[in-house]
C-alpha cells in the first residue's frame, strides 16, 4: 500500500474535474479524496497497490475531455487508511 499527494493545475476546476477523478480511482481501486484549491489548482490524496495509484496518477496527467492539465505534482504521503474514494468540499 503506497499513497501520493497530487496536485493538478491548469483548467481543471468547472470541467467536472473532481467528479471524474473519483469515478477513475473507483474504477481502479483506489481510496482517497480530490478536492479544489482556492488558488484554481485540483488536489488529492491517492492510496492503495501502486499499479493502481500510478495508473491513476498517468491518468490525471490527461483529466477528462473539457480540463486542460498544465501541470502535475506528485509527492509521497502518509497512508491515511482511507476506505473509499470521495469528492470534498
């Protein structure tokens, strides 16, 4: 179990960002949240098999059709032992 803290920028708020970000990890078995920024940037926290969370990861670097990503950070994080994959607020 590895986990990454992501962050996205570029325009990737009002394009459903988070939304297919969660049905992404969901689809790939991955937990942890995706949340806006208030500086425009898209950030989560990714966790799980690394196959998983790297594919994840690959996929962010893309987004969904209407996002443009500029940018992807990665970093290693503390495993937070979550169990689902949310969207937060």
């Amino acid at each position: 179990m590895i986990a990454r803290r992501v962050r996205v920028t570029g325009r990737v708020q009002g394009v459903f960002f988070r939304a297919w970000t969660r049905d992404e990890a969901r689809s790939l078995g991955v937990s942890g949240w995706v949340s806006n920024c208030s500086d425009g940037s898209v950030e989560a926290h990714v966790e799980g098999e690394e196959a998983g969370v790297d594919e994840l990861i690959g996929r962010l670097r893309d987004g969904p059709p209407h996002a443009r990503v500029d940018h992807v950070d990665v970093s290693a994080a503390a495993v937070e032992g979550v169990k689902t994959f949310d969207v937060r607020h």
